[in-house]
C-alpha cells in the first residue's frame, strides 16, 4: 500500500496538480475567470459561464489577438481551456474529464502516427471508413471522459482506486492553492523561464 500511495502521488497529485493550476490561471490570465479565494467561489464562477455558453452557444466570441503578449497568455489558448472545463461540468469533475480527454486523445493521436508508418494499414483506412472512424471515436472519445473514473484505469495501472482518488483531489486542491495564493507571480516567472531554459539547450 505503501508503494501505491507513492506512486499514486507522483503520477496522480502531481500531474492534476500541475493540469489544474494551468488550466485556472490559464483561464484567469485571459480574462474568463476572475480571482479566486475559494473553491465555492470558483464553482459559481463556472455555474455562471455554464449558463452564458448555453445561451450565446454557436455564436463563438474572440478577442483581439495580441502578439505582444507574453508566453501563455493568449486569450484563444484560455477559452479552449476555460470552456473544454466549462463543457465537463468545472471544478474537480470537470478539471478530472478535461485531463482524461487529453490522455485518451493523446493516445489516439500516438497510434494514428504509428498506423501512418505501416502503408498496408494507412491505405485500408483512406476514404469513408477513415472519416466514419474519426467521428465515432470523437462521440466515445467525449463520453470515456465524462466517466473518467472508469476510463482512467484503461491508461494507468491502479490497483487500488481509492488510493488514486485522494491523489488527484489532493493534487486539484494544491493546484487550486497554488492558484490563489501564487498564481499570478508564477504566470509572469514563467516566460523568464522559459527563455533561461531555451539559453541552456543552446
């Protein structure tokens, strides 16, 4: 037990933790979310904009693109986050299902590439079957992440799931912290570290 609750804390708190405070400040930094000291405080902001997209759904609003803005801070790049979380239901739901739709997509994309290096395969699949494919797996793809809890298991090896479930809430709640309380001065810190890590490849 030992052993999973240290594995569940490396690949389970960390990773959510890490999803959760990008995706929050993400969407904070481009203007769809004000600042939180709560998560009740979040979960009305999401109600909110729940309500909003029902309303304004299919008339997509853009912001002026801004090149002169820093690293991570476009405000297109935080309305895909913002309303992908949105979309799921927001909070730990949704942050949970955004990140297993991100995994299985993932997945998907990697076995797509590596059917492009078998000819025999790839030139089966040309043609209607391909775009029948891609649309089926699109619908399944959405509904294994809305019941993240059975489809999360599929990708990672758990053995005991209660174990993994106190990790990520733990690692969405220390991202939830770290937003609050850090957000704003890791968002400006992170396009200096970015150019400091780009100097030490070169």
């Amino acid at each position: 037990m030992v052993l999973e609750i240290v594995i569940a804390g490396i690949f389970g708190t960390v990773p959510v933790a890490l999803f959760t405070f990008l995706v929050l400040q993400w969407s904070i930094a481009s203007g769809r979310l004000n600042r939180f000291d709560r998560d009740k405080n979040l979960h009305r902001q999401y109600k909110k904009h729940a309500r909003q997209a029902r309303k304004l759904r299919g008339n997509r609003e853009t912001g002026p693109e801004d090149d002169d803005q820093p690293l991570f801070h476009k405000r297109a790049a935080g309305d895909l986050f913002h309303n992908k979380v949105t979309f799921f239901g927001g909070g730990y739901y949704g942050t949970m299902a955004v990140l297993t739709y991100l995994l299985i997509e993932t997945v998907e994309i990697w076995k797509f590439l590596l059917d492009l290096l078998s000819p025999s395969t790839w030139l089966n699949k040309i043609g209607v079957d391909l775009i029948i494919e891609f649309l089926v797996n699109s619908i399944t793809n959405l509904v294994a992440a809305f019941v993240w809890f059975n489809t999360l298991p599929e990708y990672i090896s758990i053995d005991n799931g209660l174990i993994w479930l106190g990790a990520s809430y733990l690692g969405y709640l220390l991202g939830l912290r770290l937003v609050a309380e850090k957000g704003d001065w890791i968002w400006e810190k992170i396009p200096v570290w970015y150019d400091s890590a780009l100097r030490w490849f070169r």
